[in-house]
DNA sequence: AATTTGACCATAA
DNA sequence: GTTATGGCCAAAT
C-alpha cells in the first residue's frame, strides 16, 4: 500500500466541507506527508480540468490568500468559485482563517 | 541516474 | 510589514 500520494492528497481534499478553506501545509499534514506542502500544491497543479469531485479551490496557502499560478486569470477563477460558495475575503484579498478555516485532525 | 522545478511553510533577521 | 533560507516530495527533463 502505497497508492500515490497525489491520490492521498485528492482523497483529503475532498474531505474539506463547502464552504471552509484549509491550507497547503494542512492537507499535506492530514495526508501523512507532514512537511511536504509544497507537493500538494503541485498536485493540484496536476489536476485534470475538467475534474469536479476535488474541490481544489478550497486550499489556499497559509496565509490566507490564493497562490499565484503561472497562468494570469486563474487566481480571479477561484476567488469566484469561494464567493459562490460564501467564503469572504477581506480588502486585501485575504480569508479569515479562524473564521472559514476548516478544523479537522 | 542526476538535476531541476513547483498552486508551500516555518523561522529568522 | 519585508526578504532570505532550508526543508519537504514527486514528476519532468
């Protein structure tokens, strides 16, 4: 048993209810990759399109914000997606995490 | 096989 | 508030 680790990290990510956000270093925690944040993101990066059943637009990094991607545009996408889902964000584009952060072990 | 890269994080100064 | 550094893991080159 060592199904891959983006599977462990898909299967975590669905687990973060609607509206609640959770962070990188989270879901790599919960995962069983403590440390490795920035591999969660890059499995997200890997996600298909048109891949519904991973609420990605859930996880943001730790300091409340959406991380900035490569591609111009895709940030303002998932903004929206949270929005619609009545997660606030703050003037500065930032989420109160004490407030939408989703608390699990 | 070795190196580089990436939607990160915690800590230190 | 900012910038720099080291750590972590898998996939792509």
């Amino acid at each position: 048993m060592n199904p891959s680790s983006y599977r462990r990290i898909w299967k975590v990510v669905r687990r973060i209810p609607k509206g609640r956000v959770a962070t990188y270093g989270q879901i790599a925690r919960l995962a069983g990759l403590g440390g490795a944040a920035r591999l969660v993101g890059y499995a997200l990066h890997a996600l298909p399109d048109d891949e519904r059943t991973v609420p990605w637009q859930r996880v943001i990094n730790a300091q409340g914000r959406i991380s900035p991607r490569g591609f111009p545009g895709a940030e303002e996408v998932q903004r929206r997606l949270l929005l619609r889902e009545g997660v606030r964000f703050d003037r500065r584009a930032r989420i109160d995490l004490a407030r939408y952060g989703w608390k699990e072990r």
